[in-house]
C-alpha cells in the first residue's frame, strides 16, 4: 500500500510539472496585404519562389559560387553567429536541466578531541565520525510551471538565436555577390576609361599636329588637353574603386582569394536565375529575420508564466541515504544506514518585485509583439522595392542602350564636320562627354539589374541552406 501510494505521488508530482501558467501563443496577424503591390511599376513574376531554390542553383557563375562557399567557411561574422548559436543551446539545456533533481554523491569523515569538561563521560576522549551519502540537494519541485515556463523561454531564445544565424548567412551572400558584382561592374569601367584615354590621346595628338600647322587654334588644343586629363583621372579614380572593392571582398570572405576568382567585367558573369515572389506575401513569415522574431515573441510569452508562478509557493525537497559509523571500518555493516527527507514550502506574502516583475514580462511581450510586426512590415517593403525594381529596369537598359547608340553616332558625325572645317570643336567635346556618361550608365543599370535579382532573392529568404 505504502508502495502504491509512494507511485502515485511521483506521478502526481510529474504530471503537475508539466503545466505552466504562461499564457496560450496565437500567431499574431501580418500587418501586410495579402498580395503584393501592382500598378505601372510592378510586372508579373516567373520562376520558382527563393525558399525553393538553394543557393547553388540560384548563383549560376562558377568562380562566384567558389567566392561565396569560401566565405561561408572563413567570414568571421557568419562563425561569430555560429558561436552564439552553440551557447544559446548550451544555455537551454542548462535551463532544461532545472526540471531534473540534481544526485550528488558525499563522503565525508571526522575526527576530533573532545575535553573532559565538555564530554558526555566526564573523561577526555576522541571522537570518530564517517559518512557516505547519496541525495538530492533542494530540488525545486515545479507545480506552477516556473522552470517549465523559463525552459520554454531559453528554447525560444535558441531558436531565435539559430534563425538569426540562417539571417546572417543570406546578408552574408547578398554582399558577397553585391560586391562581387561591383567590382566587376568597376573593372569594366576601368577599361571603359582606359580606351576613352587612348581615343583622348589620339585626339590630342592629332589636334597638336594641327596646330603646329596653322589648322588648329590653341582653344582647340587646350580643349583638347582637359579631355586627355580628365580620362586620366577617371582611370586612376577606377584603379582606386576596384582596388578597394577586391579589398572589401576578401573582408567577406575571410582570407585573399586568389586572383583566377576576381572577375575581369560585368559581361563575362553568368546572372544569377529569375525568381518569383510568388501570388501571396504569406512567403515573408518563412523569412528567417521574421522567424526569429517570431521567437522572441514566444519567449517573451513563456516569461510572462514565470513571472506568474512567482506568485505562488514553491516547493522543494532535500533528501539522501546513506551510512555514518564512528569506525571507517564500519561504514557498510548491517545497521548503519541513514537517511533524511527535508521538504520545504516557501509561500510569498509581500514582494513588490513580483509585481514590477510581472509587468515587465508583459510590457516585454508588448515589444517583442511590435517587433515582430515591424519586422514582418521591412520585408514586405524590401521585396515590393525589389520587385519595382525588376518591373522597371528592361525598360531603362532598353532606353540606355538606345541612348548609347544616339550618342556614338552623334559623336562620330561631330567629329566628322570638325575635321571637314564645319563645326568647332565645341560640339565634338560635347559629343565626347556623352558617349562616356552614356557608357557609364549603361554599366550602372546592368549592374543594378543583376544586383536586384540577388537582393530579390535574399529579402524573399531565399540562400540559408
């Protein structure tokens, strides 16, 4: 009987400590429309969604994809965020932890003298003692569910903490391929200006052998000469761009790389795949930032029933067995057994720190709430940026390339009417300058074109895996 009862109150104990007094979680609603913005600037979407496609098969250019694997082993930020996951999930388990008793095993021995006057015998004598013991040291038994509701919390943080890693590793990617991109993008405009510097020179030369000759007036020469200088400087402020652009590449990454991975120019890289937002904006809450803000948001929930069962009394037990003899040789006999059960109940009457408690758990689940909400409401901006981006930018390379086009052939009839004698060299100047801007632009959109497409692809959360 003793028996059964002894069972049934360990199971009372353990069915008890699985309640908890936090309140029950409900998905809060996004704050977002459920479609995703139309109107001029937005057109329809093909190709799979970003969570879908890895990022092996996103990234199609070979030597990026060397760039970008490199980093995810080397970029010291991405292993600090690795970092931070392991204690996260050495600090929940600390937490679970809580739920067990903790078993210490004690051995312990004494001897000491004892006088005369101070000894039960009224003689001088020496007194023995030795121990071994077995127990649990104020184990908190969790009837309201404090240690439950502090388990979820540490749970929650980790999960957060993990999200926040997947988060980090897709911005990781994003500036990777952005600055991979840029510097491509300034290599390119580094040749650009290069031959713009050779055609100045060959102009200049040609303007000079005029002069000399009487066809050329000195204007024409110094116009000419501000050219030559002014190509000069554009090639030495590219040479600047991509030397730090291959610098803040090899930050990302973590180490050199070697120069067979740099790009030469924008032409020469594979783009990345087209991808798709899909028909519903629901894709934002499997963003791994909104995930974990999700988690905190449950956490700050679980905390809410800790401060609860604060209100309550708790539990706990100190028990142990063992064996105590007065001889070391004796520790194991037959009849040296001991044991002790010690059950204490703490009932809070009066701490104001409960209550101030109490509501800075509910304040805390207040903001973690409002950041979830705000975090939900930057991804939907950032992807419907993105996709206007992508509705408009065929149109302004369409409209640069024709551009383009319009000035070179301006500039080639200039120069044609200046060396018939028609026109001044004012207007083959002018001609000069447009061509190179057009050039210059017509590289920006390009680049802005393929970096869309990547930022498209990360603020949709795609690149974790």
């Amino acid at each position: 009987m003793n028996r059964n009862l002894f069972l049934g109150m360990i199971g009372i104990v353990i069915l008890m400590t699985g309640c908890t007094l936090a309140p029950k979680y409900k998905k809060p609603e996004a704050p977002i429309p459920g479609d995703w913005p139309s109107g001029a600037a937005y057109r329809e979407t093909k190709g799979p969604t970003p969570p879908q496609l890895r990022w092996q098969k996103f990234f199609t250019d070979e030597k990026l994809q060397k760039v970008i694997e490199k980093a995810i082993n080397h970029n010291r930020d991405l292993r600090l965020a690795a970092l931070n996951v392991q204690r996260a999930r050495a600090l929940y388990g600390i937490q679970r932890a809580e739920l067990l008793p903790a078993v210490n095993a004690a051995g312990s021995g004494s001897i000491q003298r004892v006088p005369a006057d101070l000894s039960a015998t009224g003689k001088t004598m020496t007194a023995e003692q030795y121990s071994v013991n077995l127990g649990i040291n104020s184990w908190e038994i969790d009837f309201f569910g404090r240690i439950q509701s502090l388990k979820d919390r540490a749970l929650e943080e980790y999960l957060a903490t993990e999200e926040a890693r997947r988060s980090a590793q897709i911005m990781l990617m994003s500036a990777i391929a952005n600055t991979y991109l840029a510097l491509a993008a300034d290599q390119e405009n580094l040749k650009l200006a290069a031959s713009t510097l050779e055609t100045q020179k060959a102009t200049y030369d040609l303007i000079r052998r005029r002069y000399e000759v009487g066809l050329a007036s000195e204007l024409e020469l110094r116009q000419a000469q501000t050219q030559v200088d002014t190509a000069r400087g554009e090639v030495a402020r590219y040479t600047q761009l991509a030397a730090q652009d291959e610098n803040a590449l090899n930050l990302l990454v973590g180490s050199p790389l070697p120069r067979e991975l740099l790009p030469t120019e924008l032409g020469n890289i594979s783009p990345p795949k087209e991808v798709s937002a899909g028909i519903s904006s629901e894709v934002l809450l499997r963003r791994p930032d909104v995930l974990a803000a999700e988690h905190r948001l449950k956490a700050a929930n679980a905390f809410i029933g800790a401060a609860r069962a604060a209100f309550f009394p708790r539990i706990a037990l100190t028990t142990g067995v063992g064996t105590a003899s007065s001889e070391l040789s004796g520790l194991f006999k037959s009849g040296s057994g001991t044991w002790s059960f010690a059950p204490q109940i703490v009932m809070p009457i009066f701490d104001a720190r409960t209550w101030s408690a109490y509501d800075a758990s509910k304040v805390e689940q207040e903001i973690a709430l409002a950041q979830y909400e705000k975090a939900i409401q930057t991804a939907f901006r950032e992807v419907a940026d993105a996709l206007a981006v992508q509705g408009t930018v065929e149109e302004q390379l369409s409209a640069q390339q024709s551009l383009v086009n319009a000035v070179a052939e301006t500039y080639r009839l200039s120069n044609l009417r200046y060396t018939k004698g028609i026109d001044s060299y004012l207007g083959v100047l002018d001609a000069q300058r447009s061509v190179y801007a057009g050039e210059q632009g017509l590289v920006a959109i390009r680049l802005a074109k393929i970096a869309n497409q990547v930022r498209l692809y990360a603020v949709l959360g795609g690149g974790s895996d």
